[in-house]
C-alpha cells in the first residue's frame, strides 16, 4: 500500500495540471484590430496558420473583415503584427506565417498600436477617437470602493486636459496658477504610473496664455501636445525627451491698422486638442487656420497641407469666413465613401474639408448673434462642438454665444455631405435651444448633459410622442432630437460624458467639492434609463476645484481632474484618503465609527489604572 501511494499522488496531480495545459498553441491568444484612429477592438484567436486565416477565423464581422483587406494605395496601409515582447511590424502581406497574438493595425510604417496584450485597453486622444464618440471598449466601476485608489495633486495650475492612457502610463497637462509666480504659472506635461498615480517623467515648458486646455494624443511611442506658446511638442511618452517642435501663428490675421479682421472673439491660445487618424495629425489654430501634419518614424513633423479660410477688411468692413479655432479639437469621419474633417470656430462656422487634401468641400455659418449678443456683444457665436453620427448621416453642431458662462446656445444637425440643416422626420426644425456637453454618440442616440436657458427651450420632444420638461439633467435623445430618457437634476457638468463596455455613463461635476453634494462628485448612471447607479464625492477638493475634465474609463479604472490641481483614479481599490476625510468619516458615522471604541477603551483603562494607583497609594 505504501507503494501505491506516491504513484496515486502523482496521477492526481497529472490529473489536475491536465485542465491548464492548453490544447491548441492559439487558445489564449487574442487579436487587435485597431482603425488608426483611437478605435480598435481585441478578439479570442480562433486559429489560423496565416494572418489571413487567423482574421477570418476570428472576426465575425464582415465589415471590419472588408476594411483590414481593402487594397491601400496611401503611405498608411493596413500592417500585420505579431507579439514578441512588443508588436513586431511583419508588413502588409496578410499570406504569411503567424502564431501567438496578432494585430492587423491601420498605420504608416514604422508606427505600431499601443494596446497589447498585457495592457489591453488604451484612450489615446480627446473623446476616446477621432470621431470623438466618448465611448470606451473597457469595463468601469459597478461599487467603487472610497477613498479613491490615488490622487496626485500638483501646484503647478488647473488640470483641465483630458487623460490619456496607454499600456501602464497616464498624461496630461496643467495650465497654470493664476496669480502664480516661477514655474507654477508655466505650461507643464505629465506622465504618470496610472496604478500609483507617481510621477514617470514631466516636461516644463514656457507661458503661453496663462492656462493649457488642449488634450495630449498617443502616437505610437510618441506624445504630442499643443501649447498655448504656439509650440507643438512630439515627446517621446516613456522618457519625455523631446524629439522635435514647431511653432504655429497664434495671431489672428490684422488690418493695414493694426486691428483683427474678422467679428469673433480672439483667443491667442496656438493650436487646438489635437487628434491623429490615419497617418495625420489634424488641429486648428487660434489664427484660423487648419494643419495636417505627418509625422515620421523618428518622431520628426512635416506639413502635410494647411488650410487658410478667406478673409479680408475693406471700406465695407470683414468679408470672409475665417475665424479663431480655441480648444475645440477636429472630427474625422468617412461620409459617402470620403474621409471628412469638421471643424467650427468663433466666427460662428462650420468647416467641412477632405481629410486626405484639405481641399474646402462646404462651409456653413451655424450662428450669428453680432446684433444681439448679451454675453460677448457685437460678436456672431461659437460653432462649438461638432460630431458625427456613427453611420455618418447626422453632423451634430452645439452653438453658444462664445462667453464664458454663456446665456444662449443651441444644438442643431446637418447634413455632413453638404452643410444643410437638416430637419426631423415628421417635417419639425430639428433644434434644441440649450447648452450641452459634448455628446457620447451610439447607433442608437446620443447623450448629454442638458443646461436650459431662460430665453430657450422650455420642453423637449419625447421619442413616445409626449413633452419632456427641460431642467438640467443627463438625457438620451434618439437621432430625431427626441428625448428617450432624462435623470434627476444635477447641479453643472461640463465636461463630456463617458460610456463603458458594460453600459455605464459618468459624468464629472462642475461644481468644486466645498459645495456637496451638489458638486465635487463623480457620478454613474445606467444607459439604459438614467437611473443613478453611484455618485461619490472627489477629495481633496478646494472652494474652487471646478471641473471640466471627461472620465477616462480603463480597465476597471475611472481617472479624472479638477481645478485643485489634481488628478484621482477611483476603482475597486480603496485607497488611504486623507485627513479631511477622516474627519468626515468621524462627522457621519458619529459614535458608531471604530475609532470612537478605541477612544472609550483607552479612556477606560486610564480610568482603571488611576484607581488601581490610587488605592495602593491609599494603602500604603
């Protein structure tokens, strides 16, 4: 029987190592495809002994099958990758041999995707894409622990940036302290380690403007940011050396006096949030004008084309359609087959160019307010956010009055392929008189963040037929202008909105932390009807730690920024907080909260030993 023993144990522990051990060579591999763009999405490797075999195999969708086969006849073409500690460029032949993960990845040569297969999900760019739909292919927080996991806060000015994220590093910029002195009112970029939140590598660069609202994009190993200087920085995004820079005019085009030609406001602020999609990268500028630049393996710019609107001053006064781009970043779509950018200034236009050439295919003025404008007087408006629809039927365009805190604004859809304002099904003006965030955009709808006015809207359409009274709240509106649902109130969110894979929308507050709770807050929110799933108050917070900043949803972690001059990471972690929440935890919870217990014993015991101490000396 002793014998049969260690023979028994080692048949049992064959027999469990059996179920680990993979059957085929493929079985825990995956896929990426990746659009070029900030869009991508991972499939299981279903087996293939070609590239060719592997994505047929792998990939259900016909669609996505028809684009990474399409024949290419730019310097952008679709390139098969095979991991070996990173993505390994094999070229275009998608005939050849491979094993293990593989990517098929929409970029110029010498140029490979982010996402890999340890750090799968990535958010390289404003909105999440190009096309700037703010959704996220990652899961988030259904029960965040609190305190958040890390904060990082910093001296050196506002975090009004979008965080971008690739593998295991987070980046952002600070804008500058008002009233600041030295290097706290200068532009700063930052990486960071997304798990810790600690300090990889920053770059210190000049004062521009006082503050910095652009948005860094990921490209490939390198970062590239705009400064409110002029300056367009490519970093390399692991060590922060800078590996080339150019200026572009931040001033706006003048008169034979010395005075703007153009009616709009003027924000010498340089180039606006960049975005990167198909081998370019694509902004305005505070001057009016539109880049395209490329840029090489080596982290090196070229100007690709630049687009100047029309502009001219005499007797008569402005004639043209140039004006200031300030923040907003482009949008990239393919309409009828062309690859179109969008993009609206404060002259009040619309600019719709060809992607590829730059050549002007329309532009329509969205709004005009130069006889009666309350906020910004004798000035036409902003053309604010522009998005299109995923199936490119639908170019939604928010308007604002150009101030500040504006006191006008609207939302409006066009036509993409030809600028005309289009109109419901039922023959109504599509047009909702309010002010909105960016919207989240999906083949269903999209959604908002709704703040009415009180010369606007008073009620919205509802998609059942009825009325839906305006007040501000997060609202599903279905591709009609027809609200499909609306939330409780929320005080002020700015920022874009945010959706994850599992259906979940966050929205960060306005409104600093000192006025919770109706400000301060990170809040979710089910898609699926607006009901508030958990809202969860951001510290350290300040009087005035407002917010602009849009969630970054990755892998179970949610980042965001405010005016503190932090930035926090909330998970399923609980982190240490601080002591103003400590305190906090003592207010609520009162004398139910463990410390107090440890308090009454300690009192307790002191108790104890003084009577012991006291009867012995009376017996002494």
């Amino acid at each position: 029987m002793k014998r049969i023993l260690p023979i028994i144990a080692v048949m049992l522990l064959l027999l469990t190592a059996l179920p680990m051990m993979p059957t085929d060579a493929d079985s825990d591999s995956k896929v990426l495809v990746d659009y070029g763009n900030g869009q991508y999405m991972w499939y299981a490797n279903s087996g293939g002994s070609t590239f060719r075999e592997v994505l047929n195999n792998s990939v259900d969708d016909q669609d996505v099958r028809d684009k990474v086969t399409s024949p290419s006849t730019s310097d952008c073409r679709w390139h098969v990758y095979q991991w070996d500690a990173g993505w390994v460029d094999k070229g275009t032949d998608l005939n050849q041999s491979c094993s293990g993960h593989v990517a098929f990845g929409y970029y110029p040569d010498g140029f490979a995707p982010v996402s890999s297969p340890k750090y799968m999900t990535s958010w390289t760019t404003l909105n999440g894409s190009s096309s700037a739909s703010s959704v996220s292919v990652s899961h988030g927080q259904k029960n965040p622990k609190m305190p958040v996991e890390w904060y990082n806060t910093y001296t050196t000015g506002y975090v009004d940036s979008g965080l971008v994220v690739a593998g295991n590093m987070l980046y952002h910029t600070t804008g500058g302290a008002y009233g600041a002195a030295g290097g706290d009112e200068d532009a700063w970029v930052y990486a960071l380690d997304r798990f810790s939140g600690g300090t990889v590598w920053k770059y210190h660069g000049i004062k521009g403007a006082g503050y910095e609202v652009t948005t860094p994009v990921i490209i490939g190993d390198y970062l590239v940011v705009t400064f409110t200087c002029g300056d367009v920085i490519c970093f390399d995004r692991f060590t922060g050396e800078e590996k080339d820079k150019m200026v572009v005019e931040i001033n706006p085009p003048m008169d034979s006096n010395g005075d703007v030609v153009w009616e709009g406001r003027v924000f010498q602020t340089g180039g606006t949030t960049p975005i990167y999609d198909s081998g370019r990268i694509y902004f305005g500028t505070s001057a009016g004008l539109v880049y395209c630049l490329k840029l090489s393996p080596e982290g090196k710019f070229s100007e690709d084309w630049i687009y100047t609107p029309p502009s001219d001053k005499g007797s008569s006064g402005y004639t043209g359609t140039r004006g200031c781009f300030y923040y907003h970043a482009p949008t990239i779509g393919t309409v009828d087959g062309k690859r179109m950018l969008f993009i609206g200034s404060y002259e009040g236009y619309v600019y719709a160019l060809d992607a590829d050439s730059g050549q002007e295919i329309w532009v329509k003025r969205v709004i005009d307010m130069r006889e009666d404008n309350r906020a910004a007087p004798g000035t036409p408006g902003s053309a604010a956010t522009t998005i299109l629809s995923p199936d490119g039927t639908h170019l939604l365009v928010a308007c604002t009055d150009g101030a500040l805190f504006s006191l006008e604004g609207y939302l409006i859809t066009l036509d993409p392929g030809t600028g005309a304002e289009l109109a419901r099904t039922d023959g109504s003006v599509w047009r909702l008189d309010a002010l909105f965030t960016s919207p989240v955009v999906t083949e269903s709808g999209f959604y908002t963040y709704v703040s009415p006015l009180s010369a606007g809207s008073q009620t919205f359409p509802a998609s059942d037929g009825g009325e839906v009274q305006a007040t501000t709240a997060i609202y599903k509106f279905d591709w009609n202008g027809k609200v499909v649902w609306k939330s409780k109130d929320y005080q002020m969110i700015k920022g874009a909105l945010t959706l994850d894979a599992d259906g979940i929308l966050y929205g960060t507050d306005y409104s600093a932390g000192a006025f919770w709770p109706t400000g301060g807050a990170l809040t979710a929110l089910d898609s699926k009807d607006g009901k508030e799933l958990w809202r969860v108050l951001l510290s350290p917070y300040s009087e005035d730690s407002y917010s602009m900043v849009q969630p970054t949803v990755v892998d179970g972690k949610i980042y965001t920024g405010n005016d503190y001059g932090a930035v926090y990471c909330l998970s399923d972690v609980k982190g240490e907080g601080t002591e103003e929440e400590r305190v906090q935890a003592l207010q609520t919870v009162g004398f139910k909260h463990w410390s107090w217990y440890v308090t009454w014993a300690a009192i307790a015991g002191s108790i104890i030993i003084f009577i012991l101490l006291y009867r012995r000396t009376i017996n002494v």
